[in-house]
C-alpha cells in the first residue's frame, strides 16, 4: 500500500467579506458548512478513492447548502432566473466535462461529470446542457428550490442597473462559487468549480468557471486549480492554465505561480478574487486579493484548516 502525500482544498468563494458584518452565527453556519464539504470529499480520499469522486463529493455538498453560490443558492440573472456553469476536470489523461447556463439542475458538478464520461465533448450550454441532463436522466428542480429570499433581494437592488455584482460583493452575507481540488493517493490530480455567476448577469453571460483553463484545471505534471472572482479577468487572464503554464514552463513553486497569478497578473487588469491550488507533491495554496475567500484544506500530515478572512495560508 502506498504512503503517498493526499489533500483535499476548497473554496466557497471570494470577495469583499467584511469582517464587521459577520455575526458569530453566521461564521458558524458557514464553517460548518465547509466542513461538513470537507468531510464528504476527504473521507473519499482516506479510503483510497480518487481526487475525481473527492472533488465531485465536495461541490456537490456546497451546491446543496443555500449559502453558497452554485446550486441550491444560484444567484439572479438579469431576467430573475437561475443559471448555473459548472466544470470538473481529472489531471492524468486532462479529461473535462464543463456545462454553462444550465437550469434546474440539483448538481451542476455531476451534469459536468456526465458530460466528460458519456459524450464526445468538454462543454454544453444551455437548453443542450439540459436536454443532455434529461436525457441522462436527472431529476429537474422546480424554480422553488433554488429560490432565495436574500438573493432575490441582492438582486432586486441592481436588476434596473446594468451593474453585474460578484455574489458576496453586498455588505452583508457574502458567499459565492464553490471550488475543489484534491491530489489522490495514487498521484492524480482533480479539479471541479460551480457557480450561478455573478448577480444580475445578462442573456448568455458565461463566466470563468465552466472555461477549461480559466477557472477550473488539473494536471498531474504540476497541480489542481479552481477560481473564484469576477469572471472575465480570469477569462482574459487564463488563470488556472496560468498557474500550470508557470510551473511547467518556468519551474515556479505553486505558491510562486500562485502569488504571481493572483497578486501580479490579476490585479494588473482589474482582477478581484482567488483560487485554491495543490500540487502534484500535496502542496496546498490558497491565495486571494480580496477581504476574503472561503477556504479549507486537510492534508495527510494532519494539517487541517478552515478560514474566511485573510491571515492565514494566503
Ligand atoms: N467566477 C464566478 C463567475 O464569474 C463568480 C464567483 O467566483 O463568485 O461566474
């Protein structure tokens, strides 16, 4: 049996998360919550199953908890629906599934899952992605599940505007997409990332994280990564690739890659938010540019971490 290195990083999203409008309760709700998606991906991982299950267990347990943005929470588009993007993607062979504006849908995570094992293709989108979702069968939720009063108020506030709001970008609950990477003990890598997006997108609006290479990436030659911001710098940035190219190409550490992608290059154009990273030794790197990200790791050394604000493993 192989003592290798494993770990397991999540993310439920990154943004102005102010300290002074947290209230003890909610900073319970919340670090239970990452927990409880910490426990589902790591008990995957211990009992020797792949950073692929791990990844997948994790999201989908942030994408049933209201609090964040991906899933049950979805934000509102323009037009007051849900629409959800979700990627997924393993590192040995860079297998991908990716579904974008996906309605309806429980858990966007296993529709991408579905799309990488059953079909010819890495991305479907919209009616598509749902028809292929019907067609493989899963259940459709009704608009009521995925209705939030707080959201629907976060969205009433900018709907006349043509202001696009990162989810935890209002002063006071902040939340937002939700991120995993894990590394396995055989050596894989995975990477998956949910999302509704960004509040009051418009018609067709695509963010980063159902883009291979942009918000989700995985490659056993150097690491895993899964984004959370404002979408189109990391489009425009390539920012999971990035981190990959970095360390291929100019042998940084992943936490050089990563300072450098979120501390130099985002910034550069504008670029608000963070991501989450392990690498193919069990390194683990959360860094973000904003108040806060939430985050939480476990690795095999018995570091275990669960935080909001920044301080630690930034
Ligand atoms: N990256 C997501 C998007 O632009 C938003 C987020 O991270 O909360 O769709």
């Amino acid at each position: 049996m192989s003592q290798k290195k494993f770990a397991l990083a999540l993310h439920g999203g990154a943004g102005t998360i102010l300290p002074s409008s947290m209230t003890p309760e909610k900073e319970k709700a919340y670090r239970e919550a990452l927990e409880e998606a910490l426990e589902s991906g790591w008990k995957i991982l211990e009992s020797g199953g792949s950073a692929l299950d791990a990844v997948e267990a994790s999201v989908m347990s942030l994408e049933d908890c209201p609090l964040f943005n991906a899933g049950r929470g979805a934000v509102f588009t323009h037009e007051g629906k849900n629409e959800m993007d979700a990627a997924i993607m393993e590192g040995r062979g860079l297998d991908a599934g990716a579904v974008a504006m996906c309605t309806g849908i429980k858990n966007p995570v296993k529709l991408a899952r579905l799309v990488m094992e059953k079909t010819d293709h890495v991305l479907l989108a919209g009616p598509g992605a749902d028809r292929f979702a019907a067609e493989m069968g899963m259940e459709r939720m009704p608009d009521s599940y995925f209705y939030d009063e707080y959201r629907w108020q976060q969205w009433q506030s900018v709907k006349e505007s043509d202001r696009m709001m990162l989810d935890h970008q209002s002063d006071d609950r902040k939340f937002g997409t939700v991120g995993a990477v894990a590394l396995d003990r055989e050596g894989n890598l995975a990477a998956a990332t949910s999302t509704g997006g960004m509040t009051n997108k418009k018609y067709g609006r695509i963010g980063d994280s159902p883009i291979i290479g942009a918000g989700t990436y995985a490659n056993n030659l150097t690491c895993a990564i899964s984004c959370t911001g404002s979408g189109e710098y990391f489009i425009r940035t390539n920012t999971a690739f990035h981190v990959h190219a970095l360390m291929q190409y100019a042998g940084l550490s992943l936490q050089e890659a990563c300072e450098k992608v979120v501390h130099e290059i985002l910034p550069s154009i504008g670029g608000d938010g963070g991501l989450i990273g392990v690498d193919a030794a069990g390194n683990v790197c959360l860094p973000f540019n904003t108040e806060g990200m939430y985050r939480a790791f476990r690795d095999s050394d018995g570091k275990v971490e669960i935080a909001i604000y920044s301080g630690a493993h930034g």
